[in-house]
C-alpha cells in the first residue's frame, strides 16, 4: 500500500496487486492511529469474500468469489469498538460478462491496483445492538 496524497484529513492510498484491501487498510489505520473515517475506491480484484446479512436470523451469510473483477463501487467507513479498529466495508463488483455481485466485504484481493480515497474523521464509536445483532454507529 502506498500512500499517494495526503492533506489534513484527505488521503489518496494505492492498494497493490496480491495486497488484501481490508487487512491492509485496517494496519494502516493502527499505525497513523485513525480511529474513524469513510472511504471509497475502485479497481481491481482478484478475489472477494462478500456476505449478505440476515436480520431475521441475525446471520451472515458468505460467498467467495475467485476470479477477476472490476470494482465498480467501493465504499465503507473505519470505526473502534471496544478499543479494536473496525473496517466496515461495501462493494459491487462485475466480472468479464458484466454480471455483477455486491454485498458486505470481509475480504478482497487486489489484481492490478485498487486506488482508494479516505477521508478521516474523528474517532466513530460502535456498540452491539441485539435487536439487529450487529456493532452499530454509537451516537457521541
């Protein structure tokens, strides 16, 4: 990952070819201590875990996808819980036939590059909901 520009609270970042976006975003933000932010992208990928999200069984449901694809939105926000750093992170995605998937991202390979714009905020606090069964923005 290379940071490409940065000013005050907006950053340019190049996530490499064979780097996993979330892993890679989430080390990053430990390291510059960012606490809350939102970003989007696009690119490329190889590979992708996306889920679908239950309410009724309060379950996710997860599919891997290994072949290349397009990023034709990417978008999330980083947030802490109970002192961990948590990348929470969207995605549609559409392959050589232009069919398209999307869903929750839990994992995502880069191909060539996947450029991605952050802008940091201050710390964004989540707590567990168990009406929804998710770690939900806390109100400050």
């Amino acid at each position: 990952m290379d940071k490409i520009y940065s000013k005050q609270s907006k950053l340019t970042l190049r996530f490499n070819r064979d780097e996993e976006f979330i892993g890679e975003l989430k080390q990053f933000c430990l390291k510059e201590k960012i606490q809350g932010g939102w970003f989007w992208g696009l690119g490329a990928i190889s590979e992708a875990e996306l889920a679908f999200y239950n309410l009724t069984e309060k379950k996710y449901y997860s599919k891997v996808l290994s072949q290349p694809l397009e990023v034709a939105s990417l978008s999330g926000n980083i947030g802490v819980k109970d002192n961990e750093l948590i990348v929470h992170c969207h995605g549609v995605f559409s392959n050589k036939d232009m069919q398209t998937f999307g869903g929750h991202a839990s994992k995502l390979v880069v191909a060539a590059t996947l450029e991605v714009f952050l802008n940091v905020l201050p710390a964004i606090n989540r707590q567990y909901s168990d009406e929804i069964g998710l770690n939900l923005l806390k109100q400050s």
